[in-house]
C-alpha cells in the first residue's frame, strides 16, 4: 500500500488506507477521508479534477470531493457519497482545453462540461461531476479502473437453485485484468489466485 500522507498526524481518527498515491488530493479531502471511511475501506483510485475537485474510488463506493464557492460547497467542503450499487458507469467528456469525469447513477443523469454557469450542467458544482484539464492520460486510466471497480461491485451474485459459474480459468482472466488497470495489487492478485487454484 502507499505512504499515507496523514499518517501520525494528530487529531486523525484513524489513517486512510490506500493502494494508490494521495499526495495529489487537497489536505482537506484527506481530513476528510480520514474521518469517513469505514473500518477496513480502502482507496483504490483517485480522479484529480481542477480546482482541487477529485472523485476518490473506494472498495465499497465513490467519493465526490468539492471545496469552495467554486464547488458548490459556499466556504466549505464537501464529500459526496455513491454507493456502487447505485452507480451504471463513468463518463468521460474530454476536449481541447477542458474536460468533465461524470459518474452515471440511475437516479442522475450524467452532465457534460457545457453551459458552465448553469448548477445542474456545471461540473464544477454538479455533485455527480468533476471538470479536468488536459493531460488526460492520467483521467482515462483511474476512470478505467473506476469503471472496473463498479462493475465488480455490481456484478450478479447466485441466487436460488446452484447455477454454472466463472471457469477458474475465466475468473483467473478476470482477477489479470483488474490487476493490469490497478484495481487490485499484485499481492492480492497472488492471494485469490491461490484461492482460485487451490479450491479456497
């Protein structure tokens, strides 16, 4: 796992557990994230956006961070919570100069980036949306994984009557590429796929 930076640091309730580099978030996000995950939670990506706006991907759901009359959040912060279960996917509006990371909840429609000074379609305050300048390359990639992590999540689980599931090798082809987009370390990768291999 990755150097927490807020580990030791007093008046933390308990230190943010991550798999992936948080010194890009702003010090507040991570305040913030040390004082509202749950126990045993785990950052697995981070969506820096302009302004200091970031979507933080968990095991369990996404988090949307704002700060600031530019945010929505008046003089405030603010963290936005989306249970996976909730989520249908991730969009990614990127143009020339500017661009918006939106996730899609059946409840919400996703916004693009356009008529910026309108709340509903602006990314800046949208609470399902950040705004992101180019590069992107680093955008596409934890939107990637973040879409892997919904999908995993939302992922059907057997009900009733037994029915035929993944073949290990399936399931092995799956475990490869979470751990090829960064969802899952290669530690944990080695530890299900002896668990996969040995039947536990």
């Amino acid at each position: 796992m990755s150097p927490n930076p807020l580990a030791g640091q007093p008046g933390t309730p308990r230190p943010v557990q991550t798999t992936v580099d948080l010194t890009g978030l702003h010090r507040k996000a991570l305040e913030v994230l040390a004082r509202d995950l749950f126990p045993g939670e785990v950052v697995r990506v981070v969506i820096l956006g302009e302004r200091d706006q970031a979507i933080i991907g968990t095991t369990r759901r996404a988090l949307v961070f704002k700060k600031g009359a530019a945010g929505g959040a008046l003089l405030t912060t603010e963290l936005i919570s989306w249970d996976y279960a909730h989520l249908t996917g991730v969009l990614t509006h990127l143009g020339g100069q500017a661009g918006a990371v939106v996730l899609e909840a059946s409840s919400q429609v996703g916004r693009s980036r356009r008529l910026r000074g309108q709340h509903e379609r602006d990314p800046f305050k949208a609470p399902n949306a950040i705004p992101v300048a180019p590069p992107f390359d680093a955008v596409t990639s934890a939107a990637e994984s973040l879409r892997a992590l919904i999908t995993a999540a939302n992922a059907p689980t057997p009900t009733g009557a037994p029915t035929a599931g993944p073949s290990p090798a399936q399931e092995l082809q799956h475990l490869a590429e979470l751990r090829d987009l960064g969802v899952i370390t290669p530690e944990e990768f080695e530890i299900m796929k002896a668990r996969i291999v040995h039947g536990g």
